[in-house]
C-alpha cells in the first residue's frame, strides 16, 4: 500500500504565493507553482491543494463553523441593546 505524504508546514509567504497562483492550480500545473516555492515539491504543492478541496468541502457543506467577524459581533451586540464603550 502506498504512503500518503506527510503535509509540510507552510509560512504566510509560501501560502500567499500558493494563493495568488491558484490559476495554474486549477488546471493542475503543479510545477509552475512549485518552481516559486523553492522549498515545496510538486508533491508538497498538490497535497495542499487537496487539503484546500478537503477543507472548502467541510466549510461548503456546515462542518466548520465560519469566523465572527468584528463588524458582525458589533451588530449582534447593537440587536441586543448592548452598546461598546468605545462607541460612545
């Protein structure tokens, strides 16, 4: 049987760089992709963006509860007669 690859970590640059370069993702131009990120194979390059589907599926279909923003909480107080200190 055939061992998955391990993920690797990934920094704020490298993802930003995965992430601007979705085109070449999506039609599955790994190499491009991981010719910018001189420490990520191209096997490094197609497991993250599997775990992205992976992810995008769970968000997609309710299992990962969305981030509150704090425009959102702001409002969710203002519903409910609560008003912040800063905005007084």
């Amino acid at each position: 049987m055939a061992q998955k690859a391990k993920p690797s970590r990934w920094s704020w640059e490298e993802n930003k760089i995965f992430e601007t370069n979705f085109e070449f993702l999506i039609k599955e131009e790994w190499e491009k992709v991981a010719a910018l990120l001189p420490d990520k194979s191209v096997d490094d390059v197609k497991l993250h963006y599997e775990h992205l589907l992976e992810d995008l599926k769970l968000i997609g279909s309710g299992h990962v509860p969305l981030p509150k923003y704090v425009e959102e909480e702001e409002e969710e107080e203002e519903e409910d007669g609560q008003v912040k200190s800063d905005h007084l």
